[in-house]
C-alpha cells in the first residue's frame, strides 16, 4: 500500500520540478501592468497599458503542467494527494501541516480581486484561473470560453486580469513547492526512515 502512495508523492516532486524548471518562473521579474495617460488635447486622450511578465508561450507550458494539480479527476491534484495523507504512516503533524497548507491555498483561491470589478462583478482569484485555464487556455468550457472573451475585450481589464492570472499562477507555485517538502517528509515516513 505504501508503494502506490510514494509513487505518487514522488510524482507530484517531479512535476513541482519540472514547473520550477519553466521560462514562466524566471520570466516574473519586473512583472506587472503599466498605465500611462496623454491629454492629446481636450476631447481626444490617450492611454497606454503595457503588461510585463511572462508572455502567452511560457504561461501555456507552464500551465500544461500546473493543471495536474487543480483538476480532480488526476491522481496528482491537491485533493487527491490529500488522501494520501490519511496514510497511518504519516505522523498528525505532517498531516495537520498538509491540511493547514491546502486550507491556506483554498481561503486564497476563494477571496475577491479587491481592486478591480468588471461589468459591476468582482471575482475570485479561483474564478480567474479557472476562466482563464478552462476557457482561454484549453477552451474547453463553453460558459469560461465567453467569460474568457468578455474579459479580453477590454484593454485594461485584459491586462489587469492577465497579470492577476500570472500572480495567481506564481503564488500557487510557490505552495506546491512547499507540499514539495511535506511530501519529501512523508515519503520518508513512508519508507519507514
């Protein structure tokens, strides 16, 4: 029984890797969105938006991956793993810390984007990735697929909402390197060491 279980925490290390070893990561320095307003004269003013960042291509590879993580019908997603975890070999505490950590990444994924609201709706910081990885990225829901194209018709909420996926995106990473660790702690429970 605990073989199939260190397989899979292994496995998940090994995709956590393989993120950390994407363009996206190294590309988050200097990342951010730019406003920059003329007054060309009176009736005629002039804005400019620019999003710095990682561009589309490494925000794709790096998302191809990342989805093992949050789509429940793989052995790899968080709620998965987390059944793992229920393994008598692991101590409460590495369990507690699991729990502690996952709650921490769903209270964060359910609060509201506080500076922005589009069309008079504020959104979730799990809506938008959702919107964006259902529905821009892998185009496989309808209702995200609209919701996607409503937001990127709009140059300044696109560009407000891109760079809140990439954060999104970013500060997710950053807790998948941290289960990394527990998983590490647990495998070696595990193994009996």
């Amino acid at each position: 029984m605990n073989n199939k279980e260190i397989k899979v925490l292994k496995l998940f290390n090994e995709k956590v890797d393989r993120l950390s070893s994407r363009s996206f990561l190294t590309k988050l320095d200097g990342s951010g969105v730019s406003f920059e307003a003329k007054k060309l004269n009176e009736s005629e003013p002039e804005l400019k938006v620019e999003r710095k960042g990682p561009d589309e291509e490494s925000i794709d590879a790096f998302v191809t991956t990342f989805r093992l993580f949050i789509q429940d019908n793989d052995r790899l997603s968080l709620q998965n793993v987390s059944k793992l975890y229920s393994n008598p070999s692991i101590s409460k505490d590495l369990k507690d810390e699991y729990k502690r950590v996952r709650q921490k990444i769903n209270n964060y994924l359910n609060s509201e984007i506080s500076l922005f609201n589009f069309n008079g709706k504020k959104y979730t910081y799990r809506e938008i990735l959702e919107i964006y990885i259902y529905g821009g990225i892998s185009h496989t829901n309808e209702a995200k697929t609209e919701q996607y194209k409503a937001l990127m018709s709009h140059i300044i909420a696109k560009n407000f909402f891109d760079n809140e996926f990439v954060n999104v995106l970013a500060n997710l990473y950053e807790a998948l390197a941290y289960i990394k660790i527990l998983n590490e702690k647990a495998i070696n429970q595990l193994l009996g060491l």
